[in-house]
C-alpha cells in the first residue's frame, strides 16, 4: 500500500459563517471515513504564514527570518497522510476531501524508497 499527501491550502476567499460550522461538521466525519477503512496515518492544520519562521542558509552561517518561506496568496492550510491501495484510491478521497473542507485539494505521492534505493537511482541518472 502506498502513501499520499493531501494537502489543503487556503486562497483569499473567506467562508461563511454557515460553511465554516457545516466544515467543523464534516471534515471530522471524513476524518473518521479515513480512520475507518484504516487509511488514516496522520492528519494536521497549521497556522498563518505570519506565525512561520524560515532557516535559509548563507554560506557557512544561518539567516533566520520571520514569515512565510515566499510571499503568495494561497499559503499551506493542512495536510493529511493516507494509506492508499493506488492513485485512483488517492484521488477518490481527494474528492470526498474537496467536498467536506470546501477548498481545493493536492495529491502527491510519498516517496517510499529508502536512502540506499534514491542513491543507486541517482547514480543510475534515474532521478
């Protein structure tokens, strides 16, 4: 079984007061949709971009900023770890995911190799 990231993320549109509660109402029960077939691994929401702090190396020092990694107007809302049996399995509650948050939802694939793995594609030129 493979793993997925979804990932929410949040744009200018603001919700409604009512779609805010109807959200509080039906991400959990997708969440629990999720723990029932046991596919759940691991869910979170993260706060503003203001409240990020940003470690950028500078030759041999360290710059450490407030803020955001880049200045956009989507920003990371929250995520969630699923066991998938496939893509297709991915996308199917993807959309159940688009549904209950009522925001957009990304789906990428978990990297699954291990490090000697990603070294021999990378010496093979595969990556």
């Amino acid at each position: 079984m493979a793993q997925y990231l979804l990932t929410i993320y949040q744009s200018g549109r603001e919700l409604s007061p009512e779609e805010f509660r109807q959200l509080c109402v039906d991400v959990p029960a997708f969440d629990d949709k999720l723990a029932d077939a046991g596919a759940l691994v691991f869910h979170g929401g993260v706060l503003s971009p203001e409240s990020a702090t940003v470690v950028r190396r500078s030759g041999a020092d360290f710059l450490i900023t407030d803020g955001p990694y880049t200045e956009t107007k989507e920003h990371l809302a929250g995520f969630w770890i699923i066991n998938a049996a496939d893509l297709d399995a991915a996308l199917e509650w993807a959309r159940l995911l688009t549904v209950a948050h009522r925001r957009d939802v990304e789906v990428r694939s978990i990297e699954g190799r291990d490090i000697d793995e990603l070294l021999a594609a990378h010496d093979a030129g595969e990556l």
